[in-house]
C-alpha cells in the first residue's frame, strides 16, 4: 500500500518521528486502509496529502466501498465519496 502512495525503499527505514507530516498521514491511512474493520473513522484524510495520493485514496475508496465516516473540508472529495453528507455550522 506504501509503495502505491509514493514510498521507496529507503522510505521504509526512517523513523516515523522523522517523516514529513503528508508521510506521517499516508501511514495511517495505509495502515487503516490494511486493517479489516465494519467501519472506518478519519478525520481530515486529505490533510498534507499530494494530489496523486489523492486520487489513490479515492480510488480505493470507491472500489472497495467502505463504510466510512469521515470530517473533511474539501467540498471536491465530499461530493466524490460521500453518499450521505452531515453539515455542522454555527
């Protein structure tokens, strides 16, 4: 799953700790993306994220259809990915 966002081999050693923070977002996504769960909860996914990661995690999104729940301000990505949308504002 790393590989597919954009990490070498040499990206495998390094310490999380030392990671940019869009490096430090993909490994979480990676690792929950990886895990088998009924549900899945983000907040902010796209936070530090490139474009092509990007369009990775919507890929995925869309072909295997989890049940997700997620905050995020990137009107593009709601409307893309979300099928039900809850609104909060003052």
């Amino acid at each position: 799953m790393l590989s597919k966002m954009g990490f070498s081999k040499l990206d495998f050693e390094t310490e999380i700790q030392e990671m940019s923070e869009g490096q430090k977002k993909k490994v979480l996504i990676a690792k929950s993306i990886s895990e088998q769960a009924n549900i899945y909860i983000w907040d902010e996914p796209l936070n530090y994220i490139d474009i092509i990661t990007r369009i990775q995690i919507e890929e995925a999104i869309l072909k295997y259809n989890p049940t997700l729940i997620f905050v995020e301000h990137d009107e593009t990505f709601i409307k893309k990915i979300a099928t039900k949308i809850i609104r909060i504002e003052k």
